[in-house]
C-alpha cells in the first residue's frame, strides 16, 4: 500500500513526501474523474464511446468506439449495458460530463481516455473509419468460480451431477425455487453444510450473485465442488427464471 | 446501500437514548451502566478480533465476509450481524475492517465493525483529494509534484488520477525507492494507492 512506499521514499532521503490516504475512491468521492490507459483502452474488456459528432467519428474513430454524440448523451442510460460493473470509457470533448453524469448512474468503473484521438494516433496506433455499430454489445468476462447463465439452466433443467443451491432467505424463497434445487439461507451455511452433497457440482444462486458469491467461498473452501451464478433471478408463483442481460 | 442502512440505524439510536432516559428515571447512573456493558463486552472479545478486506456483505442474510491472512493462507471467513452490531456501516466491499466478535454456538457474531486505518510512516503527512486536485490543475511542470500509484500496474491502466506514474509496491521494494523516484529528492512526491486497505 501506499504507506509502505512512502515510508521508503522517507528512508531513502526524500524530504517532502506525502500521502493521499482516501486514495483513488477519496478521489472519485470528490467528484473528480480518473483517466484510463492507451493500454486499457487498446486492450480492456471496455464500452469505449465517442462523444464526437457522427461525421467527424466516420472520418476515423479509435477502433471499437461507440458513438454517442455529446449532445445526445442522455441516451446513454438506455444504450449502456445494464450491469454496472461495465468499465465504460469516454473520449471527445465533453468527456468530463459524461463521465459524471454515467457515474451518477451507477456505473463505478467509468472513465475518461484524456490523451483521445490525438494521443492515440501520437502513439502509433491506427484508427477506423465508418459508420458506427447499431448497438452496445458488451460481455461481461466471468470471475473465478462463476458459470454462465446456460450453465446455470442446464443444472435447472437436470442435469445430473450436478445440484443448485439456493441461498435467499425464507421469505424469499416462498415465491419460487428452481427445479433440481436444494435450499439453504445463506447464514445457516456453516451450520448446514451437511445438507450440501459433497459428490456432486454445486452451483449457488441469489437473487443478484452477491451472496451466491459469498457462500460459494464458503463451500470452496470447505472442499466442495462449488460455482455461483452472477444474473437476477425472479421468482413468481412457484417458477423461478433468470432474467436477461 | 448506505442510505438504507443510516435509516436502519436511526430508529436504533433512538430507542438507546429512550433506554438511557429510562434508566435515569429508576434511579441508576446510566454512564456507569453503559461502562459496565462496554468493559463487559469488550472483556468477552478480546481475543475474538479479525482483520482484513471485506469480500462480501449481505443485508438481507446479515452477514460479512471477510478475507484474513495473507498469501496462500488467505481464508475467508463469515460473521454473522444484527441489530446490537456496532458500526456495521464501515463493512464495505472491497474495504478493509476490523472485526470484534463472539462466538454464540457455531455462530460468529459481530460485536463491532471498525475501519482499519493506515498509520502513516514517520515524516509523512497525509494530503486530501482537493489539495492534490489543486496540483493537478497546475500540471506536474509548475507543480513540481510527482505523483504515484501504487496499485498494481492494471489497476492504474483502468483509471488513476490524472498525470501519476504508476510505481506498484512490490516494484519499489524490489527495485528501491532511488532507481524509480525523481532525482530530486526535494521535490514533492505523493503517494496513493485503493484507499485505506
């Protein structure tokens, strides 16, 4: 962490050393906005959009920007991909505004490609040209232990081997579950781990993947065969679906 | 999530003073009792103390889990809150806290949540956002500043503040702090790096 730089810039003779302890969130908290990498712009598994006019984005854009006008920013609430996690990076004038009214979505990975169009082509890299794709296609790349939501319907359709496990509430669980599931509240995991068949693939869901996730690092490290879903899931009248992206 | 949990705890903090008038009213010195409770509860915890970043909260389960030990001993481990949990407002995903708790049954039961918060080494002052904000805007020239993050390099390639140079922690303990700091060893240097973890 920062400290233990600092205190070696200290040990090594440097005289007016500092630290910001808020670090990169104080910053953000600020109401300050964070600049991306031409790497991460290049190579990151990122929503890249052009805030420049249309004609000016088909003389030649970063390759796979979007473009969203600056003037018609405020449709970049429905054309965003609906997960928040998306890291969506802006380039163009207005770069600044968009990235605080797209944070203000809730969007937390978001950021602002300062050097833009110049720094890019300054830098050797090459740009596009034509007219922009119709919609934003981003795929979230899965963390470790995570399956797919078609993973996860294969197992509700019973596929043997493997076995749901359901970690909402009681209440939650009066409106539904999944076929092939067993249930355990996530806070009677420790006390109920016996129910868990040790045998067999475990995949855990909730209703957002957050405490599927929790109870996935419990299980993993109790030895099981454990994996979690990340997608919403609705319950109603005794079925349980997981909703679309 | 936050504003959620603030109007959780406002009724709580209402009912304590109602509970604190009352004893007033029998007659009992309502410090001394609230000393007694503390010394009690912090006798029973001592030992009971876990450290590190919180991986994972749920509301709806109330329960935390927190990441403790480094490298392959790294484990995480569930506690369990509820509404006599102190300070369950500073576990945060991704934030590091430190947990006091008992032990009820196979339970883990939260007493108290505190932040964990950096020590700054000796001969190093702590500078807020604004003030380097302030420095930004001078441009790293007329400032005469340099700027460092220390988070791991892809960390920085996602989003840093702007004109830092990325120096993660392991690079300048392995390389020393002369090979990759200014030559200059007045020049201001300032460091951050994922707030305090």
């Amino acid at each position: 962490m920062s400290t233990k730089s600092a205190g070696l810039a200290v040990k090594a003779g440097y005289t007016n050393v500092k630290v910001m302890l808020k670090g990169v969130p104080g910053w953000k908290k600020s109401g300050r906005h964070v600049v991306a990498s031409t790497k991460h712009v290049k190579d990151g598994n990122i929503v890249l959009v052009d805030l420049r006019q249309s004609s000016a984005y088909e003389q030649g854009h970063i390759p796979r920007a979007y473009n969203v006008p600056f003037v018609d920013m405020e449709d970049l609430e429905d054309d965003l991909p609906s997960r928040k996690s998306a890291p969506v990076v802006f380039y163009g004038t207005g770069a600044e505004k968009a990235y605080k009214y797209v944070s203000k979505l809730g969007y937390k990975k978001t950021s602002v490609y300062q050097q833009g169009l110049d720094g890019w082509v300054a830098q050797g890299n090459t740009l596009a040209t034509g007219a922009a794709p119709e919609e934003i296609t981003w795929k979230r790349i899965l963390g470790k232990g995570e399956v797919t939501v078609a993973t996860f319907n294969k197992v509700a359709d019973g596929e043997s081997g493997s076995v749901i496990l359901d970690v909402r509430t009681k209440d939650e669980v009066g409106s539904g579950m999944f076929a092939n599931a067993i249930h355990v509240p996530l806070d009677e995991i420790q006390a109920k781990m016996s129910q868990v068949p040790k045998d067999k693939k475990v995949i855990v869901h909730c209703t957002t993947g957050a405490r599927a996730e929790m109870a996935y690092k419990e299980l993993k490290a109790a030895g099981f065969d454990a994996y979690y879903l990340v997608a919403d899931i609705e319950c109603e009248e005794g079925e349980c679906e997981v909703a679309d992206e | 999530m936050k504003k959620k949990m603030l109007k959780r705890f406002i009724p709580l903090v209402v009912c304590a003073s109602f509970m604190v008038s009352g004893c007033q009213q029998a007659g009992q010195s309502a410090a001394t009792d609230q000393a007694m409770k503390t010394a009690s509860v912090v006798k029973k915890v001592e030992a009971n103390v876990y450290k590190g970043k919180v991986v994972g909260v749920s509301n709806k389960a109330k329960t935390i889990s927190i990441e403790v030990g480094k490298g392959d001993k790294a484990k995480t481990i569930m506690v369990k809150f509820n509404d006599q949990t102190k300070g369950v407002e500073h576990a945060s995903k991704g934030h590091a806290a430190i947990i006091k708790y008992e032990v009820v049954g196979t339970d883990k039961i939260a007493v108290e949540v505190k932040p964990k918060l950096a020590k700054l080494p000796k001969g190093v002052t702590e500078v807020q956002p604004d003030y380097v904000a302030g420095l930004v805007t001078q441009g790293v020239e007329k400032g005469n500043y340099f700027l460092v993050d220390s988070r791991p390099a892809g960390r920085h390639h996602e989003g840093t503040v702007p004109s830092s140079v990325s120096i993660p922690v392991p690079k300048i303990t392995k390389e020393g702090a002369l090979a990759v700091l200014p030559k200059d060893k007045t020049r201001e240097l300032i460091f951050y790096c994922g707030g305090p973890t």
